[in-house]
C-alpha cells in the first residue's frame, strides 16, 4: 500500500519507501547528491524536487530554498518539502545537525524529558521541524 500524498503522485521514475513516505528519485542526482535538473513545461530548468513541488501546486518565492523536512536528500515528495530563507536553511543545518537530531529524538522520544515545544525552544527550531525530526528517524 502506497502512502497517498495529499500533492501529487509518484511517477515510474520514483521508488516509494513505504516506511517513511519518501520519493527516492530514481534519476541523475547532482554531486551533493540532490536530484538532478529536470525540464518543466516551457522549457524552464529546474532540480527534480523542486519541479515536483511546482507541479503539485508549490510555490516556491524568488531566492527560496526547498527544505526536506525528511532531510533524505534524493526524496522529491512535495509533502516533505518546505520552502524557507536562505537564512532559515544555514541555521536548520547547523541547529539541527546529526548530532542535534539524535540528542532531540533521545530527550522527546526515548528518555521523555522534553515536549516537542519545548526541544523547539531550547534547539531554536520550528515545531513542525522537530516533529518532522522525530517522524522521519534519517539523515
Ligand atoms: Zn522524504
């Protein structure tokens, strides 16, 4: 059984996991190991995550980063994804570096002595992205 996303459908060239929901792109990937460039209709060039969002309704504002909240590189699942600042994706890599996401799912998860709210606050990380953390154990 396929997780239904509420945007878009996986095409032949995606691989879905069925434990985490991700869109393994199947397609070149760049060096940092991101999908690699894609044609949208009309001719604009674009890395295959982001094209997905667009194509599922995504919009995506001038100088936008795609964050994968699942933080799996090669997934083009427009539910995983979240345009954010330059800014905003520097500090969630630094904030929310492998150390950082162990430690976070360690305090809420395993030893429960933090809420999601409060890890947000002491890792000065968005809710949605400590959830996002805990939801998908990668990266
Ligand atoms: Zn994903």
């Amino acid at each position: 059984m396929l997780p239904a996303s509420k945007r878009g459908k996986p095409r032949a060239e995606v691989q879905v996991d069925e434990v985490t929901g991700c869109w393994n792109y199947g397609g070149t990937l760049d060096r940092d190991g991101y999908p690699g460039m894609v044609s949208l209709p009309g001719g604009v060039r674009t890395k295959a995550h982001r094209a997905y969002f667009i194509q599922a309704g995504g919009v995506i504002p001038d100088g936008y980063h795609l964050d994968h909240l699942c933080r799996n590189r090669r997934c083009v699942n427009p539910d995983h994804m979240e345009p954010i600042t330059p800014t905003e994706n520097q500090e969630r890599r630094v904030r929310g570096n492998r150390r950082n996401q162990q430690m976070i799912r360690e305090l809420v998860t395993v030893d429960r002595l933090m809420t999601v709210e409060e890890a947000a606050e002491s890792f000065m990380l968005p809710v949605h992205y400590i959830e996002a953390i805990i939801r998908w154990p990668q990266g």
